[in-house]
C-alpha cells in the first residue's frame, strides 16, 4: 500500500515539473501598452469675419443761420435831459410836409377813458407855431364853444360830468395859414389827476373825439 502512495506521489511531482517548464517556455510576456495620448496639431481654420455695414442715418437738415436782433445802439449821441414834450411838439411842426387831404381829411379818435370824477377840465392850445387855426367844441353833440381861437398858452372849459357817455368833439373850423388844424390837449379830473393828453391833426371840417365813461 505504501508503494501505490509513493508512486502516485512520485507521479504527480514528474508531471507538475513538466508542466512548469513547459509553460516557462511557452509563455512570452506581452509588453505594456503605452497609454500616453498624443495629441495631434491641428491648425483651428482662418475663419473671416463677416462685413459689417454701417445702417445710413438720415442726414440732419442744415439749422437755418441764427437771426440777428437789431442793434440798439446809437452812434448818434442824444440829449439825456430831452423833454417828452419837445418831441410832440417837433412832431407837429412838420405839418405842412405832409400832402394835404391824403392823411387828414378823416376824423380822429382820441379814446375812451373810465372815470368816478364829477367833473373834467379839458385844456388845448395850438401844438405847433401859432398860425390862427379855429376849432368848434361839442358835448354830447350840442355846441358848447362857438369858435375857439388856438394860440400858445392852454386855454379850456370844465364840465359836469353825466352817468356813463360824456362824447366831446373837437371840430376843426380851418387849417390855419400852413394846414393842416392841429392842436394838444389835456383832460383832468376834479383832484386833478391826468386822465388823458394827446393831440389831434384835422382837415377843415373834420372832428376828434373824446369820450368820457362815469362810472
């Protein structure tokens, strides 16, 4: 019994022995792959950019030129301590430039003027040279003052003034010896205050008019 266990046992040893050196030499090792990634390159592709096109824009409409004010300066050198009425007065002195019959031969309102005042006091006088020039007055269309002849120094009436219109006209009798009839005037109330003053140009026969309003 002891010989079939050392034979079998010697058996087993021989065929392991071949085995080994068979498989030793069989066998080749197989070499590492090399995992190491190569990347390749690659130039990126010249890509052009599209043109860009600029949008029109309407084209803004010239601005007209700036335009220049006036000047208000004066060369001319002038009197500071002129007086208001000397300009009225040269005014009227140049009458009889004026072609007679184009600008005159019309009658003339001189306004309408509010007041409280119980009574007004009208002053005229010729308003250029003394030339014998005539006026006829009314109140209220009825005849106050025939004839009335203008000269340098203020002359006038007073009246009672009525409830709402008091119409006075001034009627032109002539032209006096250079035409046409001109005169300035004043009206004051019953403290004395300046209601109005102005003037009048007529040609014969035509009438300025002032109206008076009591309130």
């Amino acid at each position: 019994m002891k010989r079939i266990l050392f034979f079998i046992l010697l058996l087993g040893l021989s065929v392991k022995g071949y085995s080994q050196s068979e498989f030793n030499s069989k066998f080749k090792a197989i070499p590492p792959v090399d995992t190491k990634f190569k990347s390749k390159k690659v130039k990126p592709p010249v890509v052009e950019p599209p043109k860009v096109v600029a949008p029109e824009v309407a084209k803004k409409p010239n601005p007209s030129p700036p335009i220049e004010k006036p000047s208000t300066i004066s060369m001319i050198p002038k009197n500071e301590f002129i007086n208001p009425g000397d300009a009225i007065r040269d005014k009227l002195n140049k009458k009889d430039e004026q072609p007679e019959g184009i600008v005159y031969r019309r009658n003339q309102n001189l306004g309408d003027f509010k007041t409280t005042s119980v009574t007004a006091k009208v002053l005229y006088r010729d308003a250029a040279y003394v030339d014998g020039d005539q006026i006829r007055v009314y109140l209220n269309d009825s005849v106050i003052q025939y004839q009335v002849n203008l000269d340098s120094n203020f002359q006038g009436f007073e009246i009672q003034l009525v409830k709402g219109f008091n119409k006075i006209d001034f009627e032109a009798l002539n032209q006096g010896s250079s035409g046409p009839n001109t005169a300035e005037f004043k009206v004051y109330d019953d403290k004395g205050a300046l209601i109005s003053a102005s003037q009048w140009n007529l040609a014969t026969g035509f009438k300025a008019t002032l109206v008076l309003t009591k309130e």
